[in-house]
C-alpha cells in the first residue's frame, strides 16, 4: 500500500493539534489536488440531491411517491455500484478510476439538464449514479495514501470539510439559480430561454439550470484530476506504513472474497448496519425537506442557505471537534455524536418558523460534526493495506436497500401529512423520521460489546 513518509519532528510537534497540521502540510500536492476535486464535486452532488426530487416533479409531473421512489433507485443504484467498483478501483488505480467518474459525470449531468422527456432523463441519471459511484469511495482512498499514519484523523477532518464547503456553495448556487426563475409578480417558478453553448436558445427550468451547473464543476474536478501524479512517478514520495505488509496485485473477485472471509469486517458491517438509520436524517434532508420547506414556506423561499448553514457550521465545528476528540476512540465519538444527529428531527417537529429550522440543523450538525468524520476515517483504518477502496465501497452495502426504504418512504409521508395542496400535519411526519432515527445509536449502544470486539484503532 502506498503512504506517504512521514519527516522526523520534534516531541513537542508529535503530541500537538498543530504539529500535526504541519506535518500535514507537508503531505504531497496529489492529496491538496484531491481536495479540490472533492470541493468541485460535492457542489454539483449536493445541488442536484436537494433538487432531483422537485426536478422530477415540476419537470416531468411525477407525484411524491413516483418521484420520492426515483430518487431511491438513484440512491439505491449508486449504493450497489460502488460496491461493486470498490474492488475494480483497488485494482485499476485512483487516478484512472477518477478521471472516469469525473468525465462521465460531466457528461450524463449535461445529459439531464436538456433532456425533453423522463425517457431520455432517466436513463441519464442510471448512468450518472454508475458515474458518482465510481469517484466517492476512491476519493476517501485517496485522502489516505496521500497522507500518512500521524496526519489520518486530520487529513480526514479536511476531507469533510471540503465536502462542506462544497455545501456552501452549492446552497449558494440553489439559491442564486432560482431567483433567476422566479417571476416577480407571482413569485412562482417560470420557465425561462438560456442561451447554451453548442445548443444555442434552450427553454430551461430552475432545476434543469441547477443540474447543468453541475457539468462545470465536474468539469473543474476532472482537471484537477489531471494533475495528479501516477504512483510511479510519486514514489520516491512514499513508504510502507508502518502496519503494511506487501500485497500483491489481484482479481477483484479474489479481493471481495478476502475481505467478506474476515470476521472483523462483519462486526464493522454491524455498524455501518446502524449508522444507515442515522444518515436517513440526511436522505430525508435532501428527498423530503426541500419539498416541506417549500410548500410551506412557498417556491420563493431561499432554502437554499438554510441547508447550506449545516455546512457553514460543519467548517467551524469539525476543526474544533477533532482538535478535542482526537485520541478519544472513533467509537465513542460516533455514539454521542449520533444520539445528538437523531434529535434533530423532533425538532423539526416544532414548527415550520426559519428559527425552529435553524435550531434543527444546528443540533443535526453538531452531531455530525462528532460522528461522520470519525465513520470516514473508521472505514478506512481497519481496512488490510492494499484494500482500502474495497472496504469503503462494502460499507455503502447496507445503504442499498436502505435508501431505497427511506426514499419510498419519503414519498408516503409527504403524500399523507405534507401534500401539495389540502391540510397538513408536517410536525407528525417529522416525529415518525426522529423515531426511526433514533433507533441507530440506541442499537450501537446496545451491540457495543460485538461492534467494538476488534481493538480500535480508529
């Protein structure tokens, strides 16, 4: 497994927040790159997550449950591919494997930005969850073999604050991207002509103009890309780790079947079995919450930021969080942290005013802040060296079927207690999400002795 050495330092920098910062400023250019290609490409993800379910909708006139149901195949979809592209990219490498991902996402996001009918569209979006699939998890891979064994807790809190900041400035775009379609005397959303390259005058929505935003920044992460270096041409830059051993080169085929042979694995998979229940907060957030907020607070109404504010948030809070919970063990950072993310739903539940909304993401990201960095980092350090891509791609697993449940679900609750049109009944929708929510920390709890069998490390 490649890492990259780590230079001798001093006592003093070795037991520090900033020595290790140091240290991980003198990490290769390839892993800076590769923060970079994860700010382009989460502007694009996180944009078109929060409008793929009103895109369907106002687009294409499915209902909430046609749509909802679409949006849990594409997460379905992405969860089974990158389970099967995780072993391929141990294999194939980093580079090539996103310089695939990035290029086909650019394609296949152009693709739905000027599809006619859901015939052409969703077909694009099949191949556009292939495309996302095959980039994410490799992304993580990368994150850890440009660092080292020192800087892994906080290369990874970079990580997730790139993802972040990608948040920001697709809350931005959002929003930005709207008030050019909302019509003053209505404050509805109208169709408007954009003059497109190649295309020339195009009829566009907002959500199609949002979607087609996307095909720039995969664009600026597929140059970025580019730039990085083949492991050949950067080893005289790294070093075995410390717990390496050698591994040689294999079929995937041969790869899955060592890791599902390891018992640790399947403990780790226990986890990741319950952390599905708490990240169904966030699936809700992006299929379920920009429909409420909307109809509640009507089609003019930038929400755009308000979910961006999680982001903002996550770029203070992680920074501070990793400084104190560093050498406190991964696992019981992601039990607190996901209690706190698994309230914030029964927030949600208090009302719909934007105070009661920003209480509710505070709380969500505070949580965040605690456990998602640590799961990152958690997927990767228990991994054999060599097998880094697999593992991440095999925890997605048991996001297959659920996201599909949460998605469906979604589409239930918005049709029975958050309808378009008629009565609602947001605050009991928002309760039924926090009951199932919770029960992913308080099993973590309860299966601790069997989750934290396997020493942590983490």
């Amino acid at each position: 497994m490649l890492r990259v050495t780590s230079p001798e330092v001093s006592d003093e920098e070795e037991r520090t927040y900033f020595g290790d910062l140091k240290e991980l400023l003198r990490c290769p250019r390839e892993l800076w790159l590769t923060y970079a290609a994860i700010v382009f490409e989460y502007v694009g993800l996180y944009s078109f997550m929060s409008v793929l379910s009103l895109w369907l909708t106002s687009d294409f006139g499915f209902d909430d449950n046609k749509a909802s149901n679409w949006f849990g195949v594409f997460s379905a979809l992405l969860s089974l591919f990158a389970f099967l592209v995780g072993a391929i990219a141990d294999v194939v490498g980093t580079r090539r494997t996103l310089i695939f991902s990035f290029g086909a996402a650019m394609l296949t996001r152009a693709l739905m930005s000027v599809s006619p009918t859901a015939a052409m569209a969703l077909p694009a979006l099949v191949a556009y969850s292939f495309a996302l699939a095959s980039g994410s998890p490799v992304l993580q891979t990368a994150v850890h073999k440009y660092s080292n064994k020192r800087t892994v807790a906080i290369a990874f809190s970079f990580f997730y604050i790139a993802l972040n900041i990608g948040g920001v400035l697709a809350g931005q775009l959002i929003d930005r991207t709207k008030a050019f379609f909302v019509d003053a005397q209505t404050h509805k959303l109208v169709i408007r002509v954009v003059d497109l390259p190649l295309l020339g005058p195009t009829s566009m929505s907002a959500y199609r103009a949002i979607i087609g935003l996307g095909t720039l920044t995969a664009a600026m992460a597929f140059a970025a890309t580019m730039f990085v270096r083949n492991d050949e041409d950067i080893k005289n830059l790294a070093t075995k780790s410390d717990d390496a051993t050698p591994t040689k080169k294999k079929n995937p085929l041969a790869v899955l079947g060592e890791v599902v042979r390891d018992g640790g694995f399947w403990r780790f998979m226990l986890l990741i079995g319950f952390l599905v229940l708490v990240k169904a907060i966030f699936v809700h957030m992006h299929s379920t919450w920009p429909k409420y907020i909307t109809r509640e607070r009507g089609e003019d109404f930038d929400w755009g930021w308000l979910w961006a504010l999680n982001s903002v948030l996550i770029l203070v809070f992680v920074p501070i969080v990793t400084a104190f919970t560093r050498k406190v063990s991964a696992y019981k950072v992601i039990v607190i942290g996901s209690f706190i993310t698994a309230a914030s739903p029964f927030i949600f539940a208090l009302g719909t005013s934007t105070p009661i909304q920003i209480t509710a993401i505070v709380v969500l990201t505070i949580g965040e802040a605690l456990w998602s960095p640590r799961s990152y980092e958690y997927n990767v350090s228990i991994a054999p060296p060599g097998r880094e891509a697999t593992y991440v791609s095999l925890a997605v697993l048991p996001y297959f079927m659920a996201k599909f449940l949460v998605a469906m679900t979604a589409g239930k609750l918005l049709t029975a207690y958050c309808p378009p049109t008629g009565e609602r009944h947001s605050g009991t929708m928002w309760v039924i999400i926090g009951l199932m929510t919770i029960l992913g920390p308080v099993g973590i709890l309860l299966f601790r002795r069997v989750i934290a069998q396997r020493p942590e490390t983490a």
